[in-house]
C-alpha cells in the first residue's frame, strides 16, 4: 500500500466516524426534543436527596439559590443544628429566606431523647406551617430523613402535611436513608454514592465546603 492509498483510507475512516457521531447526535437531539414535548405537565416536586454520600445538603441549598435567584420565595427548615455556623444561612437570610432550626445539637451530642423530641416538635410545628403556606415556592427540610428514623416525628403526620400543601409548592428533603414511603411519594429522587470523602483521609471538615 501506498503513502497515498494509507492517508486517503485514514481520511475516509475519519469522515465515517464523524457521519457516525453526527448520526448519533441527531438521534440524542430527536429523543431530547420529544422529550421536552411530552413533558407539559407543571407542578409542586417533591424531591428526596438521600444516600450516603457528600452533597445532599449543598444540592438542597442550591435549590433554594436557584429559586431565589428566580425571584421565588423560599424557607428552610433544618432538623439537625451543629455546633457550627451555616454558609447558606449566612447568606441566604439576606436574601428573606427564613430558617427554622432545631434548636438543640442532636442525641449523639446532648445525650437527652426527651429535649431532642421536644425540639423536633417544635421546628415541625413551624415546618408544617410551612407547608400550608401558598406564599411559600420551595421549602427545604434538610435533615428531616432522621427525624422519621429515630421516630422524633410521625411518618403519618409529615405524609399529612407533605400531601395537603399548596399544588405549586415545592420540597426538597435531604438526609441518609430516607424512608420507603417518602421516596414513593416523591417526584424526583436522587441516591448521593460515596466514592470517596476527605476526611477518610485525616482531612477535618473545611469552612465554605463542608459547612
Ligand atoms: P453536605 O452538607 O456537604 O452536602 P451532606 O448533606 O451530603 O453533606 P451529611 O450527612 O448531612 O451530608 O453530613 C454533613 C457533614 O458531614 C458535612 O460536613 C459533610 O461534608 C460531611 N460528610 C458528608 N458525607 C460524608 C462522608 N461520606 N464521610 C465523611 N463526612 C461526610
Ligand atoms: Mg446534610
């Protein structure tokens, strides 16, 4: 074979491959804009970010950002206070995001069941009015997964309100190991896989990233 004959095949090789992508890329566009076309339908989501890996909470605020930035009205209720600060509410308060939080730490750390109860109560007591609220575009429920697993909450009572909001309302709720009946009820769910964390590595929790 000549020089002439292998550069004239390495050419013709490159237009079939190119052919070959434009063809699948039609067909990706096609399968998109008939997509788009079937979805019409609008409504309140109920989104879940569950599982065990970083970044349930910063998609929840990111919601609550892109709202926001939309010029929707937003309020976030968090079921686990730490000991530190939050980025988000930090900034996110300036913006008339109201924040409801637990006003305790959490079991692990104040070791009293009955002051943990009283204070998950108490936040979702606000939360529900939350939930009946029309002004209200999107609420986030950061950490709401644990109150249904330590049974600080009733499954049925958070079914109730989740079920009775505004048509338009939107929720987002984050947390590990979210319950069966919840993720049946949502609209959208996404499982946050661990594949690595920093501080498997000796790395401590880093302000603007992991608070
Ligand atoms: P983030 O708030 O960063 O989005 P998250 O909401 O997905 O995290 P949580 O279980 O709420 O995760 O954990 C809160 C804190 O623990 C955060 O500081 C986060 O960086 C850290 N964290 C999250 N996942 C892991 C993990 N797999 N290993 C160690 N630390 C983690
Ligand atoms: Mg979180």
């Amino acid at each position: 074979m000549t020089d002439n004959n292998v550069t004239n095949e390495n050419t013709n090789n490159d237009e079939i491959r190119q052919q070959r992508h434009k063809q699948r890329q039609q067909k990706l566009q096609q399968q998109v804009q008939q997509g788009i076309a079937k979805a019409t339908a609008e409504k309140g989501l109920l989104l879940v970010i569950t599982g065990n890996g970083k970044g349930k909470s910063t998609s929840g605020f990111g919601t609550v950002a892109r709202a926001v930035g939309h010029g929707l009205t937003a309020a976030v209720v968090q079921f686990i206070k730490g000991s530190w600060e939050c980025g988000e509410r930090n900034l996110l308060e300036q913006h008339q995001v109201e924040f409801a939080v637990m006003a305790t730490g959490f079991t692990w750390d104040t070791q009293d069941k009955a002051a943990d109860i009283a204070a998950a109560e108490k936040v979702w007591a606000r939360a529900e009015q939350m939930l009946a609220d029309p002004a209200i575009d999107l609420v986030l429920l950061d950490e709401l997964t644990y109150m249904v697993s330590y049974h600080y909450i009733e499954l049925e009572r958070i079914v109730r309100a989740l079920q009775n909001r505004p048509p338009a309302q939107h929720v987002v709720i984050t947390g590990r190991a979210c319950h069966r009946t919840l993720i049946d009820m949502a609209d959208t769910v996404s499982e946050v896989q661990v594949v690595k964390h920093a501080f498997d590595n000796g790395i401590k929790a880093q302000r603007g990233i992991d608070w």
